[in-house]
C-alpha cells in the first residue's frame, strides 16, 4: 500500500521554558475515520537522526469515505539535538527531513 504525505518538518525549540522537539507533516487517509500518529521507533541508531513510525488508527465511528488530509505530529518535551527525522510507514522509509528548523 503506498501512503502519501506532504509538507514534513522538524522543529527544535529551545525558548526558556518550552525546550521541546516536534516534527509534523500531512498525511492523506483513505477515510475520515483514520487517524494518524507518529511514534518513536525501538530500533534508534546511535547518530543524531531520530526514526519515527507512522501508524494509521481506524475509528469504528461511522466515517466518511473520502480521502482526507491529515495533520500528524510527534513531541517530546526537554532538550533535544535532532540532526534529522526518517519516518517510516510499514517498516519502509517513507521521508527524511534533513533540516531541522532551531527556535531560541
């Protein structure tokens, strides 16, 4: 099954008080009833590139059958020093974010 998605960035945010790390993109389901959700992988290398699995989440409400645009992010309060993101779907590299936005 191919996935699209769109518009992935990675943010560091080292404002006093709000240190956090976040990376978010879009992503297109099949119906309004799948909600997506990044999580961290078990499987993380010892560089700075952080590994991120999309998972799709299905609802049992009743939906509507119509592809839909979806936000999805995952956070992580505290410093961080991401050098960059690969988010995976299915055990396969779906994007790399290599330029990770830093606000102070």
């Amino acid at each position: 099954m191919s996935i699209k998605t769109k518009n992935w960035t990675a943010q560091i945010d080292r404002m006093p008080g709000a240190a956090s790390f976040r990376a978010f993109g879009t992503v297109t389901v099949a119906h309004t009833g799948i909600t997506p959700k990044l999580v961290m992988t078990d499987i993380q290398d010892k560089s700075l590139d952080l590994r991120l699995e999309l998972l799709l989440e299905t609802s049992n409400d009743v939906s509507l059958p119509v592809e839909t645009d979806k936000v999805v992010e995952y956070k992580a309060l505290g410093n961080s020093n991401v050098s960059g993101v690969s988010i995976f779907y299915k055990g396969e590299q779906i994007h790399h974010i290599d330029d990770v936005l830093i606000t102070h």
